[in-house]
C-alpha cells in the first residue's frame, strides 16, 4: 500500500462565502440529518448547502472537515 496523496484545505475566503441556513422543520422537509455526524438537525441548527452538489451539513461538522479538505466528505466534489 503506498503513501496516501496529500489533501489541500479548502480556501478560507471559499468557506466565508457559504451562506449559513438555520434548520426548520416546517420549511427544510427535504433534508433530515448532517451527512457528516449523522445526527438529525434540530429545531434552530445551522447548516450549510455546499453550492456545487447541493450536500449539506452542519455548520460545526463541515467546518472541521474544510480545514483539511476541499472537497464534499459525502460525494468528494471540490468546493
């Protein structure tokens, strides 16, 4: 097995650029739970919608991921 390539953050004028979206049931029917933690969003959560594959996330969960990627962890397209 050989080295594992190395990953680029995401630019952080990239990642300030997201709009954050707060989490409603009434409104946000379509989506259910963070793709990264898995834990269904509550009631005032926010998230983001990545623009180029529609993902969305946790604000806190992609954060952290974005540090140390610059792509989507569920479909790993660039950001």
């Amino acid at each position: 097995m050989g080295p594992v390539p190395a990953v680029d953050p995401a630019p952080p004028a990239r990642i300030a650029s997201f709009p954050v979206h707060v989490y409603s049931a009434d409104t946000d029917r379509r989506i259910s739970e963070c793709g990264v933690c898995l834990e269904d969003y509550a009631q005032g959560d926010q998230y983001w919608e990545l623009p180029t594959c529609r993902h969305h996330f946790h604000v806190a969960c992609l954060r952290v991921w974005l540090e140390s990627h610059s792509t989507c962890p569920f479909c790993r397209q660039t950001v």
